[in-house]
C-alpha cells in the first residue's frame, strides 16, 4: 500500500514516503485521493481550495489537520467519505464548506471533531457520531445534516452546541451513558 496516491486529470498518480501529507493547497488537477495506511496526518491547509471529488483512506491516518479539505472550490465529493478506526482527530474547518453527496461515516476510535469541521457542508444526510467522540464544540454549525445519533461521550452541552444554526436538522437520538 503507497502513503498515498493522487489521480489527476490526465489520470498520474503522485507516490511519497512521507508520514505527512502537505503541500497541495489550491491545486485545481487533483481530482481522486487515497491516502495509504503509512501516512498518519494531513496537514493544515493540506489540500485547501482543491478539486477533489473522490477521496478514500487506509488503515493508519490519526488525524486531519486544520482546513485541510475546506472549501473544495464548488466541487463536491461524489462518494461516501469514510474515516478509519485508527482516525482520532479531525481538525477544525477541516470539511467546511463542501459538498458530501454521499455523506460521512467516522470511524469507532474518532475522539475529537474540531471547532466548525464540517461548517456550511450541504448534502451530509444522517451522521451517527460513535461513544468515543468527547469533543464536537459547533462540528456542524451551518450544515444541513438531517438526522443523527450520537453516543456516549459528548455532555449535554457539548451536543447542544454541535448543531449551530443547523436548520435541516429533523431528528437527534441520543445514547444512554
């Protein structure tokens, strides 16, 4: 498995032995990313203002830095994005501003989704929220997520505060501790 490879538009791939990724704001040529189970972080601004419209990880990422997906230039991620058991933090901002056809799926050992993550995105549907997540401070302010279930660890107040100005939302079933 490569740390990671980009298709672009004339379809090469881009290989690197780096544990983090960084380097590719603004890049209008990207359009599908994997990122291989050797690499353990996106950096801040990683991809910011990209045109990714595919994106995919391994096993073995830990987290995702500040903005590091926001704004992907009116495009939109045509697939699910799914994060791995081994993601534990997303940075804030990280998916503001972007179009989730397909919708988000965390990961079981996700422990931190940071201040406005996924501030402004459209088309997220339902977001379960696993018992291992403690911090979600306005994760999803603005979004237009329809429903969710969130686990154990988020306090009263810390789930009152992830939906801001979340006005599509029709339905929260919240776990027992």
């Amino acid at each position: 498995d490569f740390p990671f490879s980009i298709l672009g538009t004339t379809g090469e791939s881009i290989y690197t032995n780096s544990g983090v990724i960084q380097g590719f704001s603004s890049n209008t040529n990207i359009k599908s990313l994997h990122v291989g189970s050797n690499v353990k972080e996106i950096a801040t601004d990683a991809f910011q203002v990209s045109t990714i419209s595919n994106l995919s990880f391994s096993e073995g990422i830990t987290g995702i830095g500040v903005r590091a997906f926001y704004n992907q230039n009116g495009f939109a991620f045509d697939q699910p994005v799914e994060f791995p058991d081994s993601l534990t933090h997303i940075g804030n901002q990280s998916f503001g501003r972007n179009a989730l056809k397909g919708g988000i799926k965390f990961g079981q050992n996700l422990k931190t989704i940071g201040t406005n993550a996924f501030v402004y995105a459209s088309n997220l549907g339902r977001v379960d929220i696993p018992d291992s997540v403690n911090q979600a401070s306005n994760a999803f302010a603005y979004s237009d997520i329809t429903a969710s279930k969130i686990g154990t660890g988020l306090s009263t107040t810390a789930i009152k505060n992830m939906f801001q100005a979340t006005n599509s939302l029709t339905g929260i079933e919240v776990s027992e501790n």
